[in-house]
C-alpha cells in the first residue's frame, strides 16, 4: 500500500468515526464506544485505522438508553449509513437488556455476557440466568477525544473491567498484551479516579459465572486459543462467532 493510499484510510476512517457518532449525538442517545477505541481513547493513543494484520478496526458500540426505541433508531440510521458508505468498518451496536427482571430464558449458544437495566435506573451484569447489580456510577458517560473527533465512553476502569466481565473472567489471548499495558496506564495516572470497592461486584459476578457455567469458559478459551492460532479469522465481524452473537445474543 502506497503513502497516499495508507493517508486515504486514515481519512476515510475517521471521516466514518464523526460519521457515527454525529449520528448517536443526533438521536440524543445513550450510546457508547467500547473495546479497543474506547481503550486508545483513554490512552490518548493515536488512531489505529489498520491492525498489524492489515484488517480494520470495528466500531463498537453499547447502547445504554435512553430507551429502546432510541437506540433502534440509533442503530438503523448507523445501517443506512453504513450501507451508503461501503469504507465504513463494521459497526456493532449492541443494546443493554431494559427489565425490571432477570431473564428466565438464554440460548444455548450464549457466550457472551450483556447488562440489564432497570426502570430505576439500575444497572446489571447478565449472563444466562446470572444476574448481577452493578454500581451505576461505573456506567457513568464520559466524553473523549480520539482523532479529533468527540466520541462517547466510559470510565477507564470501566472499560477494563469490561474487558474481564465479557466471558465470565477469561480475557482473548490476542487482548491480554494491552489490557496489561492498559494495566499500568491507570495505575500511573489514576484512571478517572473512580473507588476500586465500586468494582467489587464486577469480580463478584465473574466468579459466579466461572462457578455455575465453568463448561462455557472452556468452551470460549479453547475457541479463543485455536483462532489465535489460525490468525483470527473464524472470529472477526464476519467470523463464525460473532454471526452466532447476532442470531442468539443480540
């Protein structure tokens, strides 16, 4: 790839990042930015428009309210978008669960977990029927700047903790190596200062996930071990896995 051509990309890409977040911004929703942007935003890394093994980075996306017809709305307009601009990486917008209740039902392919909120404002961990009352001062909204674009996230703690809570405790190999560089990034400058008791139930609920459901962790590690191996590419956002995610969790 030539020098003009790598600048394009990195045009093109952010271009798309104002593009999807002008849009959140527009419906007034509760959207966030989670996973690798979200963590290079808090690092005040630059962007990385292209991974080391030539693919893009997704968009990924926690839709946390107002409510659901917000961030339906939300998410078909990022479709549209998507669909009028064939360079936009793939963008993921995954809603929190609005209930009152736990959910009495899962598929057998879950493998992920979720979060639930309440009519009071309450937020939870989900997985399966393990349901966990979290701190919502740890889902506070937080505005940052990656690329020069204003995007939404959360608290640096939380988005590491995320990290860990996502399969029940068990980290992605191919994410252990910056979430420990993200490790020492918050010791030394504090994070955003949040009480490390308001994480207590984070480590709660990832214990009893890997108590009740110790079979789905080693479902998820042997899968996560043997993509690594093969260059990841049954997993992805065109990957085997995250198409089961759409059709049983999402």
């Amino acid at each position: 790839m030539s020098e003009k051509e790598i600048c394009q990309k990195q045009i093109d890409f952010i271009s798309n990042l104002q593009a999807i977040s002008e849009i959140i911004q527009s419906n007034q929703a509760e959207v966030v930015f989670v996973g690798g942007i979200a963590l290079r935003s808090a690092m005040n890394k630059p962007v990385e428009f292209q991974r080391s093994n030539g693919t893009t980075p997704d968009f990924d996306l926690l839709g946390l309210g107002p409510n659901p017809d917000v961030i339906k709305k939300t998410k078909d307009e990022i479709k549209c978008y998507r669909q009028s601009s064939p360079n936009c990486p793939p963008v993921g917008l995954e809603s929190i669960i609005f209930s009152d209740h736990p959910r009495q039902h899962h598929s057998p392919f879950e493998f992920l977990s979720g979060d639930r909120r309440n009519d009071n404002g309450e937020h939870f961990l989900a997985f399966r029927d393990v349901d966990q009352q979290i701190d919502s001062q740890t889902m506070t909204i937080i505005s940052r700047n990656y690329g020069g674009v204003k995007i939404t996230t959360l608290p640096q703690e939380t988005i590491l903790k995320r990290y860990e809570t996502r399969m029940g405790g068990y980290i992605k190999p191919k994410d252990i190596t910056k979430i420990e560089e993200f490790c020492q990034y918050i010791e030394v400058n504090g994070g955003d200062h949040l009480d490390p008791k308001l994480y207590q139930s984070y480590t709660e609920f990832c214990q009893k996930v890997g108590q009740k459901y110790p079979h789905i962790i080693s479902i998820s590690k042997n899968y996560w071990k043997l993509d690594q191996k093969i260059g990841g590419k049954i997993s992805g956002s065109n990957g085997l896995f995250y198409k089961m995610i759409d059709l049983f969790h999402r």
